[in-house]
C-alpha cells in the first residue's frame, strides 16, 4: 500500500512511467500508425526531416521512413529487453539462490563459475556468441541473457546468505520443515524487493547491448532496430545527421524511462533511506 | 560547587510523520562541577535526543523549539555553528553506545586521539603523538606505543570504549557526555569502564551527564538522577533518594521491573531428565585456505549437563564463553563434534538429516531478537502452524491450537490473521513462545529470549514464563548474558567461560556461596550489586 | 609476505580463467555451424582445399575430441592464437600491432571516468539536495543511459564536423611527419573525443555510487564521533566519508572494467582507432574467428590487468584486508 503511494510520489519515476508507457504504446500499434512496412521505400532518399507532413522524420539512405522504421524498432527493443532479463534471472536466481543457502563447496563453484563470467568483457562475449550462433532475435536474446545473469547470482546470493542468517529461518528448522522448502518459502520471498529493483535496470542495460549489437552489424537482418539504423547511417553522419540522431533519442528516452523506474522502485522498496529523518 | 550546564525548558521538535510531536517535551536539569548525573528512561524517552542537541549532533529534521542551555555563560543551543563546533571535542565531548561502529575503522588509534587536538589547533605534531600516548596510558590501555599504531579492528570492545574515552578526554573537557557507554559490554567489561570514568571524574573534576536504561548502573555511578519518560522528566532528586524511595508510579514500576537478586524459593525438582548433554564438543575453525593456517576455537569443550522436567537451569556467561553454541547444538542447529545430546531417551547429535526432521518438535527455541524471529512476510497463524502441520497434524487442528496458545501467551486469538510488523518487540517474544509451545517439546530453549526488551517489558515476558512454567511444567534451558534475570526464573544455574562448564548449582548455592573465582567475579560485576543487597535485606 | 600470497593466488587464477577462456573458445569453434576447418578459415575466399587439408591436419581434426583440445588450448598456451587468413598475418601479431593504440584509450577513459566520477560524485553529496546536485545527478542519469558509439558519433558531428576543434578520426594524421613531442601532442589531440565519449558512461556510474557511498558513510556512527570531535564538515568529508565511501567504488570499478573493455570496441570503431577493438569490428563482417576470438581472450587478459590493478589501490586504501589472517 504505502509502497505504492511512495512510488506514485517519486515524480522522477512517473515520468519513467508515462515515457515507457508511450514507447510501449508505439510499439504495440507500430502497424496501426503507419500504414507502410519499415523495410518499404516511400519517397526519395535522404528526405530532410520536417518538410513533408506524412514523413516527419524524413527518409533514410534507401528512401525509407525513418518514423516508421522507430516505431517498429520499438518492438524489437522492449521485446529483447524483457526477453533476455527474463532468461538471465531464469540463470542467476536459482544459482544465487542455491549458493548463499547452502554456502560450502556448492557456494564455492557456484562462485566460481559467475566470477568467471563476470571476468569475461560481457561486451565482446555477446559479440563472439551472436557473431558464431549466426545473428537472429532468439541468438541476440540468448547472448544478452548470458551476459547479463552475473550480477543478478550476486545479488540473489548475497541478499539469500543475510536472510538465511536470521532467526526466523532458524525456527523454520526447528519446526521440522524441510531445506528447499524453507529456501522457496521463508527465504526467497524477502529477497524480492532488490530482484525487482535490479530487474527493471537489467531492461534499460540489454536495450542498450542490444542496439550497440545491431550497430555492429550484428542485428536479426529480418528485424528493424534503433541500433542498426544508427550503424548504416553513421557513412553519411556528415550529409544525413538526423538518420543517426533520432534513433539515438530514441534509445535514450527509453533506457532513462527505464532507469527512473529503476531508482523510483528502489526508493519505495527500500525506504530506509526516507526514512532517516524519523527519530 | 558550581553550575557546569544547565538547561531551563528544553523542546525539541521531531518531523512531521513521526509518532509524537516532540521528542523531548519542556525539560530542565543542571549538571555541578565534578557531579554524575544520570539521566534514565526506556527506548523513546528522549534522553539520547537530549544529549545530542547538547553537542549540535541532532538527526536532520529534528530541532530544537524551545528553552535554553547555559554552559559557560553561553547558551549552546543558539550558538552560531562555528562556535558550537570549537566547543565540540574542546569544552564537551561526548562517548557513544556502540564502540565497535564508533571509531573510524581505516585509521589508527593514535591518529585519531591526535585528530581532536588538530581539530582545535593544539600542539605540534610530536607533542599531539605524545599527548595521545598519555591519554592511552591513563585510560589504562595495554602496550601503548602498540595501541598508538592499532586499527580499530584490532582491539576489543572494551578496549575501543577506553580509546574513545580517551579522545573524549584529550582537551579536558568540563562536561562529559555519555550515552549508554557500557551498554554493548560485557559485565566485567562494563564494572571498568564504570570504575574508570569513577576514577576520571575524581582525577580531573569534570561534569558527567550519564545516560542509561539500567537502574544497576544508576546505583553504581550517579550522584543524582533524573527519569525520564515519552520525552518528560517524571522523577528527579540525589540517587540513593530515587532508588530508595522512589515517588513516581513510573519510576516505582522501572524498579520493580528490575530483576533483583532477591531469590524464588527453591522448588522440588523431578529426578526424570528432560535433556540430557553428555561430553558435548564444538570446535570451530577459521582460515585454513591454501596458505592460511587454520585457527581453532574450541567454542564448548566438553560439557555436560542435565536438566530435569519441570526445571529451568539458567545458562550464564559473557560473549564468547559458548553460551549460545551449546544451546544451538542441542537443539542441533550446529552439529556437535562430540558428545551426546539426549532428549526423551534420543541423542539429537547421532540422527541423520532426515530422522532429525521427525524429532526436532521435541526440542524448541525461543530467540533473541524480536525483529528478526518472525519471518515479515508470513502471517501469524502460518509461522505457529507450519510446525505442527508438517508434523501430520491436521490443519484445522492445529490452527484451533494456534488460537488457544495464542490466547495463553496474552495477545488473544485474531493476532492470528496478523503480519509481524503490526506487533511491538514483546509481543514479538510472546509469538516466539506460542510458537515455540505448539510443537509440544518436551524441552524449550530461550536464547538471551528477553535481553532485547526494555526493562519493563522484560518484567513481563519473565512473569509470563514463571506462569507457563507452573502450568505447564515446562523444562527450559534459559542463556542469559544477565545474572540478575537468571536469578528471577531459574532454579539452577550454570556458568560457563572459554566453552567450559565452570560451575553449576542451585540459585542459592550460586549465589550465596560461589565455589569458583570467576563466578565471584561475575557476581561483583553486576552493576548495583551492593544496593540491590541493601534492597532485598529491607524488602 | 601476506602480500605476495595474495599476488600469488591472484596470479595462479588469472592464469586458470586465461586457461578456461582458452577453453571457450575451442567449443565455440566448434559450435559453429559448418565444418571447424571451414570455419578457421574463415570466409576469406582465400580458403582452398589445400589450406583446409593442412588445417585439417594441424588441429587434428580427424582425431579424438580430446586430441583436438590439447593441441588448440596448447598452441594458445605458446602464443598462438591462429593464423588470420584475411589479413594474412599470425592473430597474435595482429594483436600486438593493435594492443598499444588500445591500452591507451582504455585506460585514459579508465583513468578519467574514476576521478572525474568520484570528484563529481563526492562534490554532488555535499551539495544533496541543492540545485547543482540535482543538476549533476540529472546529467548522471542522462548519460547513463545514452548508447556509448551514439555519443561518439554526436561528439565527431559536433566537435570534428561541425565546429572543426578536434579530429574525428583516426589516432594520428595520416601523412604527418610529426615526431617527439609533436606526435605525442597529435596523438593527444586525436584521443580526446574517444576516450571522453568512452568514460563518460563509467564516470556517470562511479559517481551515482560514489554518491550514494557518500551519503550511506555519513551516516556512520564514527561520523558522528568525529563531529563530536569538534572536527570540521569538509575535514569530515575528507578524512572520514571519503577513504570510506571510497571502497565500494573501487570494488564496482573493477567489476566495471570488463564493460570498459567491451565498449572499446564500439569507441574505436566509430573513431576508427587502430585498436583490437576495430581489428574485432573488422573481422565480424570477414568471419574472422581466429581473430575474433584471440581478440576476445586479449580483452579479457586486459580485464584481469584492471582487477588486479583495483585490488592493489584496495589494499591501500583498506588496512583490514590483509592484516586479517
């Protein structure tokens, strides 16, 4: 109740509300604002934005609208995003999970195995990954998951080995209850909270794996994206400005949508920090 | 004599959304030149807010609304913030609960005794070193010139206490602030440190404003007192006045909460053993990596002990004596090295895994922490029942039994439906030991089960045990860090230190005729020991 | 002594992860779709059926699968990393040509992005609450989320393009004569715009931590001993919060170099820099695995070089560690 009244008055994380409510609105009406495919020349190429009232944005280098192509970007973007949090916390949850609770040599390599990944530059993993696995939306997905899932066996973990500490999972025990169970029920539903929290950033960040992949080269050839917009227009960056500068804009508003929820979960979730005043 | 402080009306406001407007509420006090007073109260009194608006140190959002503080002709709560400063540390200084976060810990000792004479501007950089040293040598603190280059983190309890004492002193201070310094300390710990600032009161004739919650430590200490309640003075006079004859209702229930060394009658104890500990081992090992060498503590050695049905034994010793490791092994949260523990004719510590998970309803636990003890995202009802349930016994069953037990504990069957956090820390303890009495054991462990709890509170979860023992016969294994609780509720006693049994007997033999040293020495520890024997003659 | 165990056991497991990378990469090879010697040719068009025959036999790849991860994860182990046929040269001499070009933009923006992101961070926490703290935790927030190359390529439009201040591409001017102190000044001018866009990202992420560090320490009980002191608020700040609130950042930073790293590739492929960054960027348009993967194993050697460098700078800062047996 009070959780969500302390979010609701976080004016940071309603303007991350409405702004990602509009990127998801675009995306999931992408074919119904534009009567075109993305991939379809309309007009002319290089059409400077703001001189023709049905192509605001103008076109890009094959004659294409650039609007167009944002809004179907959209939904590569939210759906890549959400996608490969999902696979990477699908990862990281058990692993952290089952390493701060039953500590010891299962601790050890479980330690050990996300050390390891967390050593690799997750950057250059997803490129390696997507660049053998031949780029498509479920290899793209799968890299961003791979990389990304490090971090969250951390955080699971340590938030599990504090919890586990206390009392109440002693008296779980002794109420005859069995391991996996108080794990599943007594633990890890008090470690929610920073999973939420960490989840909504992991979006923001595999947005941007995503589009910086797609940049490369390395995007689902069958699928727009921002990322690649930005890749094939950075040779005429002198002539054409805008083909990189809009779907620039793009990512940002959404990536910073994302992040305002972020820290506006985070604030109301963990109020400690409000709560400081209080005597 | 003369005035050192004194504060005429003292308001202090708290934020908005806070439980009561003020924290402090229209309070005068005066402190003599070489006078200790203390100043008393329960959590939320408001005597550690009085202190810190004293040094300027109060929480944003709190403020001063009203009265005034005249030190040094001055009225310190109005000084401009410059001026408050250069008092800080110079003419006050201040002591604080918790040495162990109290002391930078990346920067040594001696650096952070010469700080304060930076702060103010004193002395070269060779006199600071040299002034620091003595400061260490007069807090009585071993191997200075070692100490001078030590972490916090090396030192222990008592030691950073004495350290911070000693920066407290570096600038001879004319009043001295300290807020329940002893409190986080062990007792023979806490009778030094006492009889240090004694010692340093007597030697340099500064004013001490000595803030606690224990009436032992008031007797020991305080020239005279002032209790203080929900932000009000309720009581004030000289010290042997208010403990002797105490006039508040407020102040009479403080003191009659306080266990006292007065002695329960002793009881006829069954010969059948509720839990018997034979030979019991833990030992625990650090270290021991690739290249670190492996370090052992021998955490229980070799104990054993017996505790009839129908009997509490109270188990007393100070931190680290493995007071709590053994009542974690006998209940087999730990798994023992050594030794049996023998519940009903079972040895807990031989039962695998799974056989264990059949009989842990034999042996149950009441735990320390009230916050910690419930899980904040289960309801009542499921914390009492899980147990039982597991059992096989049906759910309707035990959710009846769940009511009951909740109604016997005092709080009344529909907190049953309720989540933890609607629940104050007495409440908490009194879920704790429903919970615990739902699983029928044959033996209840309580883990310093009250020592979390203000004074008054304390008083009755105590009369509540006292209560379910008689109608219950329950056995209860009680580990106390606090003789004085001990003495209240157990029948016998034993002492443990360094995870050894060191001696074990009834309440009066223990107390009244100790047969070893350190025993002795626990009970000289007790802070008030003397008056609280004046207290039980006269009672 | 204490130390050189450390070093030691952080030796011993740079060299196990090296190994295990090593490792990695021989299955990803062969996870490849198509024949491994196809792939380790790459689709450079120069792959006759000679040359397959003869790698053939070098990996033995007509021998048990075991026979095959020795050889490979051996050859790494002597330094080779491959022959790239596109660029008809060995990997590992297309590395080294590179890693210099590399090391310098990462660890400048390394550099720049830590102390400009601790200053800024420790400046915001003492103005909490007021219009410039809202302003840099704003700018913060921006930058943490802008794409790194997008910021690249806006900086070369604004600053190279349009304005003329710097140059956009490139790590030195092509054709110059320049030597000594001049080169060092050309080359200079040419890693601002790259290592700039590079840190801004890190220098936004270290100083929301160290803010947050910042606030969270003063709140410490020493803190408030220190006051009690009579000690000053920035003398508090300095001597207390700071080397404090200071360690979380460095433990983040060094979790942070593997992105650093990673995000060299995306820098130097917009500004053209002659790193392994752009040799990896290069190599995924030819299939170059031999070289996309020594890329990888050399990036997360660099890795390993920034943790240990942050773990030395802990162990300073923190006396605890170590002493602690």
């Amino acid at each position: 109740m009070s959780m969500w009244k302390r979010f609701s008055s976080n004016i940071g994380a309603m303007v991350g509300v409405l702004l990602l409510l509009t990127v998801i609105f675009i995306a999931i009406f992408a074919p119904l604002l534009f009567s075109h495919d993305p991939w379809q020349m309309v007009q002319r190429p290089f059409l400077a934005p703001f001189t023709m009232q049905a192509l605001p944005l103008g076109t890009d280098t094959l004659g294409r609208d650039v609007a167009a192509q944002l809004a179907y970007g959209a939904r590569v973007s939210l759906l890549v995003g959400l996608v490969s949090t999902l696979v990477a916390l699908l990862i990281g949850v058990p692993l952290g999970a089952l390493a701060g609770f039953y500590g010891g040599y299962v601790d050890e390599g479980a330690m050990r195995f996300t050390e390891f990944f967390q050593t690799i530059p997750n950057f250059a993993l997803a490129i390696v990954l997507v660049a053998i696995f031949e780029p498509t939306l479920a290899s793209i997905t799968l890299a961003i998951a791979i990389v990304s899932w490090p971090p969250v066996a951390r955080l699971v973990r340590a938030e599990v080995m504090s919890v586990r500490k206390r009392e109440f999972v002693d008296a779980a025990t002794l109420a005859g209850l069995s391991k996996p169970r108080i794990l599943v029920r007594q633990v890890l539903p008090n470690t929610v909270s920073p999973i939420i929290v960490m989840a909504s950033l992991m979006v923001a960040t595999a947005i941007l794996l995503e589009s910086s992949l797609s940049f490369l080269g390395l995007g689902d050839p069958n699928a727009m994206s921002w990322g690649y917009m930005i890749g094939a227009a950075r040779t005429v960056i002198r002539s054409s400005w805008w083909l990189s500068f809009f779907p620039g804009i793009a990512i940002v508003i959404t990536v910073l949508a994302l992040n305002l929820i972020g820290e506006g979960l985070n604030d109301a979730l963990n109020p400690h920090l409000s709560r400081k005043g209080k005597a | 004599m003369s005035t050192t402080l004194s504060i005429e009306h003292l308001t202090i406001g708290l934020p908005q959304g806070a439980d009561r407007p003020f924290a402090v509420e229209d309070v005068s006090m005066s402190i003599e030149k070489g006078e200790i007073l203390c100043v008393v109260g329960e959590s939320g009194s408001g005597k550690s807010m009085t202190a810190n608006a004293l040094m300027g140190l109060l929480p944003p959002g709190v403020s001063v609304k009203a009265g005034r503080a005249m030190f040094e002709a001055r009225d310190v709560l109005r000084l401009p913030e410059a001026e408050k400063q250069a008092l800080r540390g110079a003419s006050t200084a201040m002591i604080f609960q918790e040495p162990m976060t109290a002391l930078n810990p990346l920067m040594r000792i001696g650096d952070q005794i010469a700080e304060v004479f930076a702060a103010h501007d004193r002395f070269t950089q060779s006199e600071r070193r040299e002034k620091a040293l003595a400061l260490i040598r007069e807090v009585q603190l071993p191997d200075p010139e070692k100490i001078i280059r030590a972490y916090p983190f090396q030192l222990s309890g008592g030691q950073r206490q004495r350290a911070m004492i000693a920066m407290a002193l570096a600038l001879e201070p004319k009043l001295l602030i300290a807020d329940e310094p002893t409190t986080a300390l062990d007792v023979t710990t806490q009778a030094q440190i006492l009889k240090l600032i004694l010692d340093l009161r007597e030697k340099r004739g500064m004013a001490v404003m000595f803030i606690t919650h224990d009436f032992g430590v008031v007797a020991e200490i305080a020239d005279r007192v002032i209790v203080m309640r929900e932000g009000r003075v309720v009581e004030r006079g000289a010290a042997a006045e208010v403990l002797g004859n105490p006039q508040h209702e407020y102040t009479k229930r403080l003191l009659d909460a306080i266990p006292t060394g007065t002695l329960p009658d002793a009881r006829q104890l069954s010969a059948t053993p509720a839990l018997e500990i034979k030979g019991l081992r833990k030992i625990y090992r650090t270290g021991g990596g690739l290249f670190k060498p492996v370090r052992e503590v021998r955490a229980v050695d070799d104990v054993s002990l017996t505790v009839a049905r129908g009997e509490v034994l109270g188990l007393v010793g100070e931190s680290g004596s493995g007071k709590s490791t053994l009542g974690r092994t006998a209940v087999r949260l730990v798994t023992p090295d050594g030794g049996q523990v023998l519940v009903g004719g079972t040895d807990l510590a031989a039962l695998s895994d799974e056989d264990l998970r059949k009989q842990r309803h034999k042996v149950q636990m009441v735990f320390q922490d009230p916050y910690a003890s419930l899980n904040p995202r289960q309801r009542i009802m499921g914390a009492i029942t899980d147990g039982p349930i597991t059992r096989g016994i049906p759910r309707k069953e035990a959710e009846a039994r769940a009511r009951e037990l909740l109604e016997i504990v005092g709080l009344g069957a529909d907190a049953a439906s309720r989540f933890p956090h609607e629940f104050s820390g007495g409440q908490r303890q009194r879920i704790g030991i429903a919970r615990a009495l739902a699983m029928d054991p044959e033996l209840i462990i309580a883990d310093e089960a009250v020592s979390a709890l203000d004074v008054s509170i304390q008083a009755q979860v105590l009369d509540l045990l006292r209560e379910l023992r008689e109608k219950l016969e329950l056995s209860i294994l009680f580990i106390t860090h606090d003789l004085r609780v001990a003495a209240q509720l157990c029948d016998r006693i034993a002492v443990m230190q360094k995870g050894k049994l060191v001696e074990i007997g009834t309440v009066h033999e223990i107390f009244l005729s100790p047969q070893q040293d350190y025993t002795r020495q626990l009970l000289a520890a007790v802070p008030g020991a003397d008056w609280e024997q004046q207290r039980t003659a006269s009672a | 002594m204490t130390a050189l165990i450390a070093t030691l056991s952080r030796v011993v497991k740079a060299a196990a992860t090296l190994l295990a990378i090593a490792v990695l990469n021989f299955f990803l090879l062969h996870a490849a779709p198509g024949d491994p010697a196809v792939v380790l040719a790459g689709e450079a068009g120069a792959a006759d059926e000679q040359m397959i025959e003869q790698l053939r036999e070098r990996f033995g790849l007509d021998q048990p699968f075991y026979v095959q991860l020795g050889k490979y994860v051996g050859g790494i182990v002597q330094g080779d990393l491959g022959y790239s046929f596109r660029q008809g040269a060995p990997v590992i001499d297309l590395i080294a040509e590179r890693l210099p070009a590399t090391l310098l933009l990462t660890l400048t923006a390394f550099v720049i992005s830590l102390s400009c992101g601790i200053a800024l961070g420790v400046a915001a926490a003492a103005r909490v609450g007021k219009v410039s703290d809202s302003l840099l935790t704003t700018l913060a927030l921006l930058f943490y989320a802008t794409p790194l190359y997008w910021l690249a390529l806006m900086a070369v439009l604004v600053f190279s393009v349009w304005l003329g201040w710097l140059p956009g591409f490139g790590y030195e001017t092509v054709g110059s004569a320049y030597s000594g102190f001049a080169r060092a000044l050309d080359i200079l001018k040419h890693l601002i715009l790259p290592a700039l866009t590079l840190g801004l990202f890190f220098m936004a992420v270290y100083m929301r931590m160290t803010r947050a560090s910042m606030l969270e320490v003063s709140t410490a009980d020493f803190v408030k001993t220190a006051k009690a002191k009579g000690l000053s608020g920035p003398v508090i700040r300095r001597r207390h919060i700071l080397r404090n609130a200071i360690l979380p950042v460095v433990t983040l930073a060094g979790l942070q170099a593997g992105q650093l790293v990673g995000g060299a590739v995306l820098t130097e492929t917009v500004f053209a820099w002659p790193g392994i960054g752009r040799l990896m960027f290069e190599s995924l348009a030819a299939r170059d695995y031999n070289t996309i993967l020594g890329v990888f194993l050399v990036s997360a050697a660099m890795v390993i070089l920034f943790n240990i460098v942050t773990d030395i700078v802990y162990r300073i800062v923190d006396p605890r560690i170590g002493a602690r047996s």
